[in-house]
C-alpha cells in the first residue's frame, strides 16, 4: 500500500502534478511496436511502421534493441528526466551526457525479462564487450526514428496532452473533483477522509510518500502502473485521444 498525505492548508497541486515528454512518449510507442500482439487500435500503425523501418533500412536496428522494449520501457526514457528533451539535439544532447553505466542500468531488468522467455540477444553480448557502442548505436537509432517517423506523430497528438493537462490543472482545485479523475484513472485508489490521504494498492510494504506524479500516455497501451521512486509515486496510465 502507498499512502499519500493531502495538504490541509494548502493547494493540491503541491502534493499532485503531472509529467508529459516527448521522448518518454517515443519509447512508449516503441514499447508498444515492440509486442507481437499490438492492441487493436494500434495494428494498423504497427504494420505500416514495420513496413517503413524495411523501406528506410532502419529494420536491423529495430530487431537489434527490440527486446530492450518487449517487456518495457528503460528508465532513462523517465519523463522526469527527459520533460525538457525535445528535439534532435535535445536527444542527442541527453545521450551523450548520460553516462553509460546508468544507460546500461537502464536495461538490464528489461533484457533480464527478456531472456526468462528468448535466447539471449546479440545486445547483451555487445554490452559486455563494448558498452559505449550500444548506447552510441542506440543514440543513431532514437534519432532517426524521431525524425523520420515519430516527429509526425507527436505533433498528431500533442493537442490531446495539452487537453489533457488542462483537465489535470482544473481537477486539482478541488478535492471533489480530484478524487473521481484519479478513480477514473485507477479505480483501486481510495481516499482515507479520517487520515486526509491517498490510498494506493500496491504489491510489499506499505509506505508513505509525499507526492504523487502523473503521466498521461498515448502509446502505453497497458493497464495503469504505480511505482514508487524515492519520495514520490508514479502513475502511468493511458488516455484517450
């Protein structure tokens, strides 16, 4: 169980905020190109993406960090991190400075999961013997997807972010209001009136954090996730556009 106390005296929008990126949303949607068995409002995108990466020879690449996406997202993708990362040279910015050995942390769960279900991949064996070049190969590739694919997409659906950051904004004015958007979004979390406090279900101990970060997405095709990362709590989820 994560609790999160509300302020007594003042605004909501102290304990609760929200976090959009466009580079999170890139992995997002690489995550979701990455399953075998895409959700149906996504099949088609799917398809046609596949078929671009062959005609802009971008395919190897694609089968080459794939099962870094199967089973996730890399935390270096974490919109806390990458809130401010836009463009090209944002990107590639962001790359060059994260050091390799966080990098690499980044994947290891995702290529462990990865491994309990497929032989080990070529990726794996080229982290152990030259981690620079994963993550310079994996650089190239995040560009040239943004630029020749994704970048098209993202200014599709910013607007429906925008929309959906206003809502966040007028729902954490009020507590009448806030509670309902947060049930809509998971309908495990519950509110403690006694305590004043969030309630949310989780696998482990029960802790106390002091904020709670939400992040809209429109490629994370899944059901909400909630994690815990230092004094805050995460909620993930999917909305509509």
């Amino acid at each position: 169980m994560i609790s999160i106390p509300l302020p007594s005296n003042s605004p909501l929008s102290q304990t609760i905020s929200y976090s959009v990126s466009p580079l999170f949303e890139l992995a997002a949607s690489l995550h979701t190109l990455a399953q075998p068995a895409p959700p149906a409002r996504f099949v088609d995108w799917t398809q046609e993406i596949r078929t671009q990466f062959k005609e802009a020879r971008l395919n190897s690449d694609w089968e080459y960090f794939l099962p870094i996406f199967r089973f996730g997202i890399p935390d270096s993708f974490d919109p806390v991190f990458t809130k401010g990362v836009m463009s090209v040279d944002d990107q590639y910015e962001y790359f060059v400075t994260l050091p390799t050995d966080e990098f690499i942390r980044s994947l290891q769960p995702l290529l462990h999961e990865w491994n309990q279900h497929h032989d080990i991949p070529n990726v794996v064996f080229d982290i152990e013997e030259d981690a620079d070049y994963v993550k310079g190969r994996f650089s190239l590739f995040v560009s040239s997807y943004w630029q020749l694919f994704f970048e098209t997409n993202w200014e599709a659906i910013a607007p429906s972010f925008v929309r959906e950051a206003e809502q966040i904004h007028m729902m954490l004015e009020d507590l009448s209001a806030c509670l309902p958007f947060l049930i809509k979004i998971s309908p495990e979390i519950t509110y403690d009136a006694e305590a004043h406090r969030l309630l949310c279900p989780t696998k482990g101990t029960s802790v106390e954090v002091q904020q709670l970060v939400l992040y809209p997405s429109h490629y994370f095709a899944h059901e909400p996730l909630l994690t815990k990362r230092g004094k805050s709590a995460h909620l993930l989820y999917c909305f509509s556009t």
